[in-house]
C-alpha cells in the first residue's frame, strides 16, 4: 500500500513556489512518465501520458462559420482549475496553436465546499505505454513517485485527481486506500489518489 506524501509549501516566502509533484512506472526496464501535477495553492494544473502523447490528431472546429481544420499531432496538452473557478483542458499544437478542448465555470477555489474532480489518469502498469510522455513540467518535478503493480496487487489502476478543503483530506484518504499524495498546506489541498481499474 502507498503511504501518502505531503509537499509543504514554504509560509514565509511571501510569493509561494509552485508545486510539482510527478508520477512515473517502470515496465521492461523503461521509465514512462504517467502524470505530472502541479499546485499554486490556487491553480491546479495536471499534464497526463493519454494528453501528452504524439500522433493524437483533434479538429479544431470554427463555430462561427462551420470551418473545420485539422489539429494535427500536438505538442502539449493538460487540464487545469483555477482560481476563479474556470476549468479548462487546453491542446498546444506544433506549430503554437492553441485550441480549448473545453471550458467551464464551476466553483471558485475558495468556496469549495468537499472536494471537486479535477480530472481522472488511466495508469497501465502491466503492458508498456504506447509513448513516452514529453513535457516541459517533468523537469520540475523534484519528487516522482514511481508506480509499481506489485504494490497495486498486479493491477492497472486511476490517478483520481481532487481539489479539496484540508479537513476532506482524510476523508479521500480512506475512499481511496490504494493511496493519496496531498500538495498544499493551505485551505484547499491538491488530492492524486490511487483507484482500481475495473
């Protein structure tokens, strides 16, 4: 079972560092990079392998006029939930295109009241992936959990990815019992917790 890990943020800097937090499995010798999430204490900004990838294509469609253009393979993607409420997942083509997956208002971070999902990481731990993530975040990511399946009971399984208040952390905690990584040592706390794939 995966103890959980808390990454302080340092209270008397009066302009607070991000936060990185990285997750990685090893399979055949091969590290793939999963998922690297990042905190502010109020934006909270996750990048995954499925996002990540090359060779995925998207259609940016104009709306407006009907005009539909192909994306084609993008160089970044990630989801994100800020501050004001606004939770967005955000491509990055090749040639810096940016094309807003979606984009909607839900509960500003400093009323939420339990928790809220931010998003949901399918993580294969039996088979290698399909590519190898490339993200300029993984650099920053002083901690990488690395995620094996003889501690998930040979299992593929979810990153479950929360923004929560403090006192819900326990609560997520014993939800999801394969194991929680909590960032933040304000109100709102950032939750990754570990989930069976069924």
């Amino acid at each position: 079972m995966q103890s959980s890990v808390v990454v302080s943020q340092n209270s008397s800097s009066p302009q607070v560092k991000p936060e990185y937090l990285g997750f990685q499995t090893i399979i055949n010798q091969v590290i793939y990079p999963i998922a690297i999430i990042k905190f502010t204490g109020k934006d909270a900004y996750c990048w995954d392998w499925m996002r990540g990838g090359p060779g995925y294509c998207a259609l940016s469609v104009d709306f407006a006029t009907g005009h539909v253009e192909n994306f084609g393979k993008y160089k970044e993607s990630h989801v994100s939930y800020h501050e004001s409420g606004i939770h967005q997942s955000r491509l990055t083509g090749e040639v810096k295109k940016k094309l807003y997956l979606a984009r909607r208002s839900i509960t500003p971070v400093a009323q939420i009241q339990g928790w809220v999902s931010v998003t949901s990481i399918p993580v294969p731990l039996s088979e290698p992936l399909p590519h190898i993530m490339k993200i300029p975040g993984w650099k920053n990511a002083a901690k990488k959990i690395t995620l094996n399946s003889c501690d998930f009971g040979r299992q593929d399984i979810y990153l479950r990815v929360y923004l929560c208040r403090k006192e819900d952390v326990p609560i997520l905690a014993r939800r999801f019992s394969l194991g929680t990584w909590v960032l933040g040592s304000g109100n709102i706390r950032f939750v990754v917790a570990a989930d069976p794939r069924m």
